[in-house]
C-alpha cells in the first residue's frame, strides 16, 4: 500500500510540476476607459513548457492579450547559471506584446551583488531593454489609452528575510513610489504579496504577485499551501484573490520552481486579466 500510494504522489508531482492552468478575473472600475486584456506571468524561474516555452508561447497567444504583466522572478538568481531560457522566453514574447516588468527578488538580488553574479544582471537588463520592456523599478507608466497607471515596485532586501516578516513602516511604499493618483485605476506589480496591507494603505487598486508558488504542496480539500519561500508553513497569501477595502491582490502561483525542485496539487498558472469600464 505504501508503495502504491508514493507512486501515486510520484505521478501527480511529475505532472503538476509540468504544466499550466488558465485561471480568468475580471476587473470593473469607472476609470477604466476602454476594456483591454493583459496576461499575468510570475517566477518562471528558466522553466521551459515545451522546447523554448513553445507551449507557453502558444497559450498565451491563444489568450489575445493587450499586453503582458511581469512581476518579477523570470530568470533564477544562481551564479553562472544560464539565463538563455528566460532571455530567450522575453525576447519571443516583446516580438508581439508590450511587456510591463517588475523585479522579483532574484533579479534584485542578481543587480545588488555583482561580486557574487558577475555580470548576470547587466546582461538581463540589456536584453530587457533592447526587446523594449518597460522595465519599473520603483516606477510607473501610464496606459493613457485604458485609464490604467502601472507601477513596479521593488521592496528591500530587507523585507524578503527568512522567518517570518519583517514591518514595514507606513511611509515605505510613497518614498519608494510616491503617491498614486485617484483618477486612475491603479496596478502595482509587487512580488512579495507579505505586504499586501502596505501596498492597500498606498493606494493600490489592483497588486499583482507571486513569489510564494502557490506555497509548493496544496493541501488537498483545505487548498493552502504548505510552505513560503522565507520558510513560514501556510503563508496566508499563498495563491489567489485577496481584498482590503477596495484593494484587491491577486497572488500567481507562478510557473516555475526552484530550491524545493516540484509541485504538488499545485500547478503553474497563468493569469488572464479582463479591464473593463463601469459604465453602471
């Protein structure tokens, strides 16, 4: 029996770790000035869905979107190691979709210690900048078009401490961002979803988050996830829609994997965003 039920477990890893879900949300607001689609993808972490993401590729250009939100974690912050999977994946990707990016904790980490990275970082950002990603680093553009601000916001080393989570006094996020405006509908990309009361106080209609991977192994019928990358069992912002007053996060359970190498009951996701005008 016991050897039944690990081989069991053993197919449902190999299959959750090797594939996507679609999971749709749709966003009313009476700033929005005309209805637009974006896809939301996190932590890739160089996973590969077919031979250069082909599969990936395909989905989300089935799913027609307006353009494409990134918040954070494409490529794997580990020295030497390639960055050909994820470079290769933005490049494809900018040939049809604006991409909208913000830095995860392994691209912060990758630019804060060159001495370890070497020039991992500078040769990530060219890339970026050369398939024009609007890169936000504690940043914004305006999607005049949509009514729609998005900033990118990249929180402290500090804050991504293992063991619990550290506070984060009240004026962080307007220092490191400003203060956003009401006549827009406001979108933070935010990797670390730990802070959502933060982003919620600085005025984020919508965050956008990922990092925790849907906490690696969900809980069957509890649906929680196990385990946060700083190490705390059942992160309360594990995957999925959270709401603060009128601020809403949205967690990715991301695509990829990294340091604990599978998923269980826990597949990658890719997020299809509908912005539509209230017109109520």
């Amino acid at each position: 029996v016991k050897w039944i039920i690990f081989v069991i477990l053993l197919w449902f890893m190999l299959y959750d770790s090797n594939r996507f879900v679609r999971v749709d949300y749709t966003f009313k607001d009476k700033r929005i000035k005309k209805k637009c689609r974006a896809v939301v993808l996190a932590d890739l972490h160089n996973k590969s869905f077919g031979k250069q993401n082909e599969k990936l590729l395909a989905a989300i250009a089935e799913y027609e979107p307006d353009f494409i939100l990134i918040p954070g974690d494409i490529p794997t912050a580990h020295p030497n190691k390639s960055l050909d999977v994820a470079t290769h994946f933005i490049q494809e990707l900018s040939k049809k979709y604006t991409i909208y990016y913000a830095n995860g904790n392994h691209e912060h980490r990758m630019r804060l210690y060159p001495e370890t990275y070497g020039d991992m970082y500078s040769r990530y950002e060219k890339v970026l900048r050369d398939a024009g990603v609007v890169h936000l680093i504690n940043s914004n553009t305006q999607l005049k078009e949509y009514g729609i601000c998005i900033y990118g916001a990249e929180i402290d080393k500090y804050y991504y401490k293992r063991f619990g989570i550290k506070p984060m006094p009240d004026d962080y996020m307007p220092e490191i961002l400003g203060t956003p405006s009401g006549e827009w509908f406001n979108v933070l990309l935010a990797h670390n979803p730990d802070y959502f009361l933060n982003y919620a106080s600085w005025g984020s209609d919508l965050t956008l988050a990922g990092h925790v991977h849907g906490g690696v192994i969900r809980i069957p019928f509890w649906g929680r996830g196990l385990l946060s990358p700083n190490v705390r069992f059942f992160p309360k912002y594990d995957g999925g829609i959270f709401q603060k007053d009128k601020s809403v996060m949205l967690v990715s359970r991301g695509l990829g994997i990294h340091t604990i190498p599978f998923r269980l009951f826990d597949p990658a996701e890719v997020l299809v965003l509908d912005f539509v005008p209230d017109e109520s």
